[in-house]
C-alpha cells in the first residue's frame, strides 16, 4: 500500500464545523488564504457533517477551481464528515447526539495521527457548531493547538463551550459580541471566501449569468439551504396588487416592472415562484435552488433580500450591496438579527421581521421592499455607506496568526 509523501514542515489544518454553508464558506475562506501565504507547506482537511448541504458545499468548492478551493493555484479541497449530531434535549435527539460523540472524538483523533505519521504539525480551527465540539474535544486530548472562529454577534451553545475548553488558545470573531466571554476575543472583519467576490463590473456579472448588462437586479437568498418564509413573501409580493401604493381609482402597475430577479429558493419547488416574477413584470427570471456562483450574484445585485446569517452580511459588506435583511425568526436570541446591527447602523441595509405568515409578511414588509425598489437614490446611498465601512480582509487575518505571520 503506497504512503503518501512527506513534506518537510508541512502543517495541516483540520477545520471543523458544517451543518450549514454558514460554517462552512468561512472555513474556505480561511483556508485560501493559508494556501496563499504558505503555499506546499499548508494542508487543509475540512471535518464536516454527514449532511447533504455540506457535501454539496465542499463538493462544488473541490471543484471551483480557484475561485473557489482557494485562490492560491486551486489546492484540492479535501473533506471527511464525521457522525456528529446536534445537541438537543428532546430524547431521540438526545441519545443521537449521544451515540455520535464518541465516534467523532476517534475520527478527528485517526486524523490527527494520519497527519502525525507523515511528519506534518496539526492545528485545529473551530468553526463553530456541533461539528466542531468533539473535535475539539479530540485536540485536546491529543494536545493540539485549537483556534476558535466565532462568526455570530450571540455565541451558541459550542463556541461557549469551546471557549471555556481552549484556555490559552486563541479566539477571533468576525462579529461584534456584546459579552463578557468575548472580552479577550480578537475582532477581526468580515471572513468572506475569493468565491463570493466577483472582481468583474456587475455588467459582466449580469451576462454571464444570462441577464442583460443593463438594468436594475434584485437578488434573493435564504442563505445556502434557502428560505420557506423568504420565498412566500416573495411571492405574495410579486403577485400583490397593492406592492405599491397608488390612487384608489388608478391601475396598480407591476410590482417588478423593468427588474431582473435572482433568486435561490433552496429545495422548495421554484415555478410558482418564477412564474410569479414575469407577471409582476420582471424582465429577466433565474430562481434556482443552489447557488454556486455567489460571487458573481452579490456583484450582479443593485438590491438584495436576505436571511442575515453571518456569511450573508459578510458578503453583503463585501460587495457593498444594499440589502433588506429578513432574521430568521426562530432563534430565540434572535443572533441573526444582531449579525446585521453593523450595516443596519451605517445604512446600508435595512432590518424588518419575518413575520412567518406570507400574508402577515406582506402587510408589514411589502412598503419597504417596494420603497427601495422604487428609490435608485436611496439604493446608491446606502452602497456608499457599506463601502465606508473598510475592508473585508478577515480571512487574511486570521490565517496570517495561524501561520504565525503576525
């Protein structure tokens, strides 16, 4: 059986998290920039969930060439999930999370041990969520530096507990934490992947998207898995007759007149949705359920409407699109919500509540979406806003401390 070759120095980087792409673009995005400043000498192996969502991710970013797997000559990206299940007080779920620990504690130990027995140094980089706690529950059993990447303005439930475990290990956030945990924590910006920055004009974003150059674009995303509410607000939206107010006694015009529309629906079934679009005069229609040119979308986008996970108003920031941000409304510390706070404040986007109810939603949001659509000006204000927020270089920053650069 051949062994793999030895590389003098090599160092690997285990990334755990997954779950969500939320997690995961994160993990690329750092992991580019390793490859970047160190070059041969840097190797990444990404522990994820046996989830769909995190195959398709790790798969289309194998794949992505550098745009994708990492900006510095297109390393493969190499993935292994691991049995991990989320925490949870309901029994069934209890007991999968149970049975899942220890599995995953042997998985990131084997390895750790691979890596150690073709010479190569390990560091762990959590990323959050339940992936990532028993793999650093592994680190420290086999005495391996971890880092912690915090990317929500409220840590959960792992980040708190991995924080408490790693003393002396460091811990960066790509959000403002209000918290006495976060006191020594390192703020560092936004950590946005090559992937999700197109460096093209938005007109040549449009045409290679199939879109026309010209003419204004709203983009649509529920984050990586889509979004049940955010598609039938949508759609209400663009079938309402009373998006945009009017004289009583005068025709309601198109709601979309003149717009092209992407959206990304996730796996729900998306005809009714593009169907509803082109009658409310939408110009051009793409709405699919996965999205792997992001980059490419947020570039094309005059306005966006959004989940406000961390990695959407990171790359929100870092195109300098205009965003009306829509929180997830089940989280009971409502962190999606304080995620946006930073381009709520600046004005560049705008955050209203996802009342669940499409109908509810539409009473409450229609206005809003309809007076940003309707307000080129407002649209260019808010851009420059964003843009005077600074860079979004904290992909670079975190991996310049992994590599012991700064």
């Amino acid at each position: 059986m051949p062994t793999e070759q030895k590389i003098s120095g090599e160092r690997l980087f285990i990334f755990a998290g997954g779950g969500t792409g939320g997690h995961l673009y994160p993990g690329l995005a750092i992991a580019e920039q390793l490859w970047a400043q160190m070059g041969e000498r840097c190797s990444c192996l990404f522990l994820c969930s046996t989830r769909a969502i995190d195959r398709r991710v790790l798969e289309a970013a194998r794949h992505g060439g550098a745009d994708e797997a990492g900006g510095a000559g297109g390393q493969p990206i190499k993935f292994e999930p691991i049995a991990a299940q989320p925490l949870s007080v309901r029994p069934l779920a209890l007991l999968r999370f149970l049975r899942a620990w220890g599995p995953s504690i042997r998985s990131t130990r084997v390895a750790i041990a691979t890596a150690r027995a073709r010479g190569a140094s390990v560091h762990v980089v959590a990323m959050g969520g339940f992936v990532a706690a028993p793999a650093v529950q592994a680190a420290i059993a086999e005495r391996v530096p971890v880092t912690l990447v915090n990317l929500d303005a409220v840590p959960g439930k792992a980040n708190r507990w991995i924080a408490g475990r790693i003393r002396g290990g460091k811990v960066f956030t790509a959000a403002m934490v209000d918290d006495p945990i976060a006191r020594e924590w390192v703020t560092v910006p936004p950590i946005v992947r090559a992937g999700a920055r197109a460096k093209c004009s938005a007109a040549e974003a449009r045409a290679a998207l199939g879109l026309a150059e010209q003419g204004p674009t709203l983009m649509v995303t529920g984050g990586s898995q889509g979004a049940g509410s955010v598609n039938r607000f949508l759609a209400g939206f663009a079938k309402s007759e009373h998006a945009h107010s009017k004289p009583a006694h005068s025709k309601p015009e198109a709601p979309l007149r003149g717009w092209q529309v992407l959206h990304q629906s996730g796996d729900e079934d998306n005809r009714e949705l593009a169907a509803a679009y082109e009658q409310a005069g939408a110009t051009k229609v793409v709405v699919t359920k996965f999205v792997d040119q992001m980059g490419l979308w947020w570039r094309a986008a005059d306005l966006a409407v959004s989940r406000c996970g961390a990695g959407s108003v990171a790359e929100a920031w870092a195109s300098g699109c205009p965003s009306l941000f829509l929180p997830y409304p089940f989280h009971k510390d409502e962190h999606q919500r304080r995620n946006a706070v930073v381009l709520e404040r600046a004005g560049g986007a705008v955050v209203v509540t996802d009342l669940v109810d499409p109908a509810r939603n539409l009473a409450a949001n229609a206005s809003v979406l309809m007076g940003l659509l309707g307000d080129e000006a407002r649209r260019t204000a808010m851009r420059r806003a964003i843009e005077g927020l600074g860079p979004v270089d904290g992909a670079a920053r975190v991996a310049r401390a992994l590599a012991g650069t700064s």
